[in-house]
C-alpha cells in the first residue's frame, strides 16, 4: 500500500516521495539548541507527537517545486517564493492527508515535524549553510511535506543513520550575500537575519531599516546567489499579487492573503511599507506615510515617524 501513497503524492504534484522511519530527529535537535528554534525541541521526536510506537511509524516526505519570483514590478513590496506558494502548498499537502485516509491509513494532520530533517533523512537533498535543503534538479526553492502514518515502515524506509547530511559545496556565495551577515561557515544565525526581524520587528535596529529593501514577506537573498538554484526557472508575480503589494495599497488598506497567518494584520504591512518606500526614495508617499505617525501600533508609529524625516 505504501506505493498507494508514492503515486497520491506525485499525481498531486509532488515530484519525489519517499518513507522514513520514525526515529528521533537526535541531530535536528542538537542543531536547534541554543538558538530560537529551541523552543519547538518537543516535536523532534515522532512517537511523543503522534502517541504512537516507533514500531507503527513511517513518515512519508514529499517535494513540490516552489518557483523563485523574478521581476517585481516598481512600486511594490516584494514576497519570499515560500509565501507566494502557501496556499496552494497547504492545499496539496491536505489533499494528500486525504488521500491517506481514503487509502484506509491513520494519519496526524499537520504533524508538527521537522520538515527539512525529515526530508535530509529521506535523502531527498542535502543541508545549505543558509539552513534549508538543497535538493538534486530544485535546488532550495522547494516546499516539503510530510505525513506521519501509523502503519510499519517498509523496508526501504531510511532511518537516522542518514540525518548527518554532508552538506552543500560551501561555496560562501550565501554567506558574502547576507544583508544581515547572519550565515556564517557554521551555519545560519536565525536570531539575526532579516525574515527572523519580520516575526519580531520591534527588535530590528534602525540602522538596519535600509537592509529592508522593500521586502515584505521574506528574503530570499542566499536563495538567489546559491549555484544550485542557477538552473531554476524563475517565473514573474502575478498582476493580482503586484496589485496587492503596490506600496500605496499596503500603506492605506493591505490586503495580501488570509493565509499568511500572524503576518495577515494591517499594521504589520504597513510597517513593512513604511520601510520600503523610503528605501525606494517614495517622496510621493510621504502623506500617507504622515498619516501613520500617530497610530495605535507602537511599531508602525515609530517606523512611520523615522520615514518621514527621512522622505522630508
């Protein structure tokens, strides 16, 4: 039955599937101490997250394409490719769940798993310095997804022995590109680099708003310069999504994606607008910049006042 799930994976779109054991993500976990992921540690072990033997555990681990995005328009914010294709990477990893179930297997939707080390154990790519997975023809820009399924593992399940992943060529083009100089020959410093500051703005340094650029969700600055990804096609934003990320829109009513979770707040787009449009040199932004400086949000009200005087 296991290739019952295989072939649900890759009619979905998935391009390569493969089974693992439910062992213990022991290197995962050594990896995250000390740094903010620390705090996820719980779900490094498959048995306590599903309830389940080790024994009665296979995860299965699938990649699908995550193109990169080339050719913003002027005028608009820019999106990390992850976020552009989360809706659609939630809905296929559903309907996969789906298809599971109607196979007759006991599945845990949206097992909390490390994704990537799951994926490394499967073989399905390899560790970068900037902390994501390079995988053979895909690069990074990739989506990852995992089923955790009660049933045995089959016999060309992988297990731990393959979780020390040999990494990529180190190259450093990731580490030289950082705007945030957080990716060093140890690896990637998540505490300090510029998605991390998305999830906590009020910890971002003013001397730091220029780094920004106009980002607004995610950078995938190290993606872009990384050799494996030199071959990956790049494809163009949508009309509508350029539409939704036209500074003037983000500043006045943001509307991008319900999706998006903690990010999907008024405030938080705007904030990050303020930001672009200076970097951009949006003088003509300027009144609806103004028109922030007293609001409600700390963070927008300190950002908005700092780009005014800047944009005078």
């Amino acid at each position: 039955m296991s290739s019952s799930i295989l072939n649900a994976a890759l009619k979905l779109g998935y391009v390569k599937a493969a089974p693992i054991t439910g062992h213990p993500f022991e290197v995962w976990l050594s990896r995250v101490k000390g740094t903010n992921l620390e705090g996820f540690a719980f779900m490094y072990d498959p048995a306590t997250v599903s309830g389940w033997p080790i024994d009665e555990i296979t995860i299965w681990v699938a990649i699908a394409p995550s193109p990169p995005l080339a050719g913003w328009p002027e005028g608009c914010g820019e999106m990390g490719a992850h976020y552009v294709s989360l809706q659609a990477s939630r809905t296929r990893r559903t309907a996969w769940e789906d298809a599971a179930i109607e196979m007759g297997y006991k599945i845990i939707r949206d097992a909390f798993l490390p994704e990537r080390a799951a994926a490394i154990r499967a073989g399905l790519g390899v560790h970068g310095l900037n902390g994501l997975m390079i995988a053979p023809d895909y690069g990074s820009f990739i989506d990852i997804s995992i089923l955790l399924v009660k049933t045995a593992p089959p016999q060309n399940a992988r297990g731990p022995e393959y979780d020390l992943s040999p990494g990529c060529n180190k190259c450093r083009n990731c580490i030289c590109a950082c705007p945030k100089g957080a990716i060093s020959e140890n690896g990637v410093d998540t505490q300090i680099c510029l998605r991390s500051y998305m999830s906590k703005p009020d910890q971002l340094p003013k001397e730091d708003y220029p780094k920004m650029g106009r980002r607004i969700i995610g950078c995938d600055t190290c993606q872009h310069v990384c050799p494996s990804n030199t071959a990956v096609k790049q494809v163009q934003p949508s009309e509508d999504l350029a539409n939704r990320l036209k500074l003037e829109t983000l500043l006045t009513n943001p509307d991008v994606c319900p999706i998006l979770g903690k990010w999907n707040k008024p405030a938080y787009f705007k904030s990050q607008a303020v930001l672009a449009a200076v970097n951009t040199g949006r003088k003509d932004l300027l009144p609806l910049i103004e028109a922030l400086v007293d609001d409600e949000d700390a963070i927008l009200s300190e950002r908005a006042k700092w780009a005014a005087d800047q944009l005078q």
